[in-house]
C-alpha cells in the first residue's frame, strides 16, 4: 500500500496539479506531473464514471495504478507530484502499467 506521505487527497492539491501541470498522454491514459518542493514523490489517480459505471472496476484500475508505483517508487524521479487519470474508451485487454511505465520513460521521470 502507498504511505500516506506519498498519497494525494486534498482537492486543491488536484486542482493546481491539473490547471498548472505538464500533461502527458498515451492511448486512454494522461499523466499530470508538477514539482514538488517535498522532496519525494506523490501520486493521486483518478477513474471517472465515464470510464465505466462499475465500481469495482473503477476501483481495480487504480489499485493496479497504485500498486505500480509503490512497487517502483525508488526508480521514480524525486520531487515530483503525479496525477493519473484513465479515459473513457479503455480496453481490457491492454495494460495501464505498461502505458504508464512507457510514458514515464519516455519523458524521464523514470530512472532505469
């Protein structure tokens, strides 16, 4: 499970990340990264009612989202605050882990 101190839940900590931060995008997945002067890395995912009306999927997409970067967060760039958001359209059959590690490589927020 992500630490508390990596986690985030305040909305206008949302808001400014969204309004203020560079986006990045592969297929049905956005990223919304902005610096932080925390030092280390925050992430808050978001599944709309779009993306599916079941929450139960909803809720196992960002468990996976979560989960990746708990499992990865040493390798991620320090200082930086996250934002996931899954569109509408995904397909089961592809990968949000895989997308989101690609466009972490991609634009160097991912130390190999």
């Amino acid at each position: 499970m992500l630490p508390k101190k990596n986690r985030i839940v305040k909305d206008a900590d949302f808001g400014t990340i969204c309004r203020y931060g560079r986006s990045f995008s592969l297929g049905k997945l956005v990223l919304k990264v902005k610096e932080n002067n925390l030092g280390f890395v925050r992430l808050g995912v978001s599944v709309g009612l779009k993306f599916s009306l079941k929450a139960v999927t909803r809720n196992r997409i960002k468990r996976e989202l979560r989960a990746f970067f708990f499992r990865e967060l040493e390798k991620i760039k320090g200082g930086q605050d996250f934002i996931v958001i899954v569109n509408k359209g995904w397909n089961e059959k592809t990968d949000p882990i895989l997308e989101l590690k690609q466009i972490l490589i991609k634009n160097l927020l991912f130390k190999e």
